[in-house]
C-alpha cells in the first residue's frame, strides 16, 4: 500500500478528460487508473444575477477501481462561468470542497505518533478554507516528528532543525527549514503588522506532501525494514528449533530389525 502521495497529485479531482487517467483512492491509498466508467460529473450554471458575476459549480463523483475499496469520493468547485465568443465554459477555480472524504489525508501503515497525525490530518482538513493555518500544523507535525523520531528537543523549531542538519541529506533538509519558513507565516504574526504574506492552497499542499515524505521515509520504512528483520531472525529461530528436534528424535527402526 504506498502512502506517498504521486508527484503532481492534486488535493482535489475533477475528470475533464475522456481518456483514463492515473489516481490515488484517499481511502485505501492504492494508485489505480480512473476510467469513465468509475466517474459521474456535473456542472450547474448559476441563472440568478448577483453581485459576484456568472457563476457555475462543477463537481465529481469517483468510484475507487479497486474491489476491495470501491468507496466514493465527492469534490466541488465553485468556479467563473466564462462567456466566450463562440461558446462558454469553466474559468478560474474560486473555492474547492472536499466532501468525501472530509480532507485528502492519507493513511500510514505505520507506528506513528496520534498527535502528530492528528496534525497532519487536521493540516489536510483545513488546506482550502486556511491555508496559512494549513502551513502551521505542518511545521508543527515537524517538530513533533523531529522530536520523537530523531529524539531532538531545542528551544526552537530552528535550533532542532540544525542538529538534523548532519543526519538527513542536503536537499531534505533545505525542504525541512523551507516549511518551517512558511509554517512560521502562519504561526506569528510579522513584526511589521502592515506586511501580510498569504499562503495559498497549492503552496500549503507542498508543505504537507513533504510532511507525507517524511512518514513514510521515517516511519513507514525504517519500521517495514524492522518487520523484515525481524521476519528472518524469526525464520532462522524456527528453522533451528525442527533441526534440534530431529537431532533429538531416535530414528525410526526398520522393519525387520
């Protein structure tokens, strides 16, 4: 089961196209290929005149391809309803709800800590409506990952993240500091109250895609190669147990003797 989310994977999914196209189910996490026969789609135009100008909202529903999941998934946009020349159609995306699931967290075949899924979680639910909310928790699911998987406690986030410096590679550690440089966007208010830095939907998105990276690198496989070890250890154990049985068993007379 892969519990890392595809590159370029979008938090949200709506087919726009006839031909079938790579996915992964949020529920069972299994990468699968969406056909036209697992998706329903509808677009409602907004006929009443209102302030906001022409409206529409576009939405999806998706049937998980695999056998043992074939649960539902339900997204909607509200989107600019673009009047063309010679035609109209879908134009900027305004807000986006996740209906089914409530948010694109994954799950992790892993030992992880319930506070720090609790953050990422809580950091994919409120991705669209607070993205810069959505950026904190993900600095704070870091720190709590880099304290109880590195065993790392400092005064700061930032002083925690230079003794990982020499224990992870080069460009995971820019990206480590990178959240916490956006994270802290949405932590503390800037010392000049009249700078306002925004953190979008999809800039949030990356920080938790790293957050996903980090659970599967640092817990998903370290504790999968553990239960392999241990897998063998185990074998030799029982495999030497049959060969003192038999050693301690008299043989079998033949017949005759």
């Amino acid at each position: 089961m892969s519990s890392v989310r595809p590159e370029g994977a979008p938090h949200t999914f709506i087919w726009d196209s006839s031909r079938p196209v790579p996915w992964t189910c949020p529920y069972c996490n299994r990468p699968t290929t969406v056909t036209a026969s697992d998706v329903e789609t509808f677009l409602h135009v907004k006929g009443l005149s209102s302030s906001e100008g022409s409206r529409c909202v576009q939405g999806s529903l998706v049937v998980c391809p695999n056998t043992e999941c074939k649960r539902t998934t339900l997204t909607l946009l509200l989107r600019d309803w673009v009047q063309g020349y010679s035609s109209n159609y879908p134009g900027q995306v305004l807000e986006v709800w996740q209906l089914m699931p409530d948010s694109a967290a994954l799950s992790f075949d892993a030992d992880v800590p319930a506070a720090i899924i609790d953050d990422y979680e809580e950091a994919c639910r409120i991705l669209n409506p607070s993205p810069k909310a959505s950026a904190a928790l993900a600095r704070r699911c870091l720190q709590g990952m880099i304290r109880h998987f590195w065993a790392i406690t400092r005064p700061t986030l930032k002083a925690e993240i230079e003794a990982l410096k020499d224990k992870v590679d080069g460009p995971t550690w820019t990206a480590i500091d990178a959240v916490r440089s956006v994270g802290n966007i949405g932590a503390h208010m800037e010392k000049d109250v009249n700078i306002i830095i925004d953190v979008e939907p999809d800039e949030a998105l990356k920080l938790i895609g790293l957050i996903e990276l980090l659970i599967h690198e640092w817990y998903v496989r370290s504790q999968d190669g553990l239960r392999r070890v241990q897998d063998v250890i185990d074998l030799a154990k029982d495999k030497k147990a049959l060969r003192e049985q038999g050693e301690s068993t008299p043989p079998t007379p033949h017949l005759g003797e």
